[in-house]
C-alpha cells in the first residue's frame, strides 16, 4: 500500500516530492528506533540505580539496628550507674527509705456516695504506699505535702521507716 501511494506522489509531484516523502519517512522510522533505544536503556539505568538504593536502604537499616542496640545497652550502663551513684550518695548522706500511706479523702467520700472523683483514679480512696528516701520524718512530710498537697484532699496515714 506504501508503495502505491509513493508511486502516486512521484506521478504527481514528481521525483523531487516523491524523494522528500522517502527521506521523511526514513526520519521519522529512525526517530521511532532511537526513541525506542533511549527508552529501553533509560529502564535498564534505572533498574540499576534502584538496586542500588535497595542496598543503601538495607545498609542503613543495619546501621539503626546496631545503633539502637547500642543505645539500649548504654541507656542500661546509665541506669546501672545512677542506682550505683544513688546508694552511694545514700550512704554517705545518712539517707533511709521510709514507707508513706496516703489516701484521699475526696475520692474516699465521693465513693461513699456512689460516685467518682472528677480527676483522680477510686485507688486513692484506699491507702497507697509510696516510698521515699530522706534523712528523717521531717523531710519525708515535707516531700510528700509538696507533691500530695492536704488542700486537695491527700491525707497522710503513716510513716515508717524501711528497714534493710
């Protein structure tokens, strides 16, 4: 069918006209190889270059692992070393661990009436025990009022110091 109309053109617009078809066609069929050859290598360049990131990302994700290990084992050093430097400091200072009952009266009476305190847990309307370290009662009371303040309803049941 080509050839017909080729035929045709050169009948018609003669040899010159019929010649620039040709090499018009000729063109564009070696536009349409290269295009094609740029394409398929471009896939092959980026297949590489994806293998590639798939090994640093595998490397990197090596790297965080033993990273991470490592902060956990040195996080543990630090809480070792803390402990150990605490009771070192506790020794010398002359410091002791009491045992402190405290409740509040607030969640204790809302619970009588059926109800439940609007910010704190029902557990406080029981005694719960907390541990402190501190060098006499004095301070212990201290402490605890700071942060179980009596004006929001915490109550100090006892105190008593944690024998070893």
């Amino acid at each position: 069918m080509t050839s017909f109309w080729l035929i045709m053109g050169a009948l018609l617009i003669g040899v010159p006209g019929a010649t620039f078809i040709v090499l018009q066609l000729i063109a564009q069929h070696k536009r349409q190889v290269l295009a094609y050859e740029w394409s398929a290598a471009e896939v092959v360049r980026r297949g590489q270059r994806l293998d590639e990131l798939e090994k640093l990302t595998r490397s990197a994700q090596q790297k965080i692992a033993e990273l991470t290990k490592q902060k956990f084992e040195l996080e543990a050093e630090v809480a070792k070393l803390e402990k150990l430097a605490s009771k070192a400091v506790a020794a010398e200072a002359n410091v002791k661990t009491f045992s402190i009952g405290i409740y509040n009266s607030e969640v204790r009476r809302a619970h009588m009436m059926g109800e439940k305190h609007r910010q704190l847990d029902d557990k406080w309307g029981e005694i719960n025990y907390v541990e402190l370290q501190a060098t006499n009662d004095d301070e212990v009371r201290r402490t605890i009022m700071r942060k179980f303040p009596p004006e929001r309803g915490f109550v100090i049941e006892s105190v008593q110091e944690v024998k070893k």
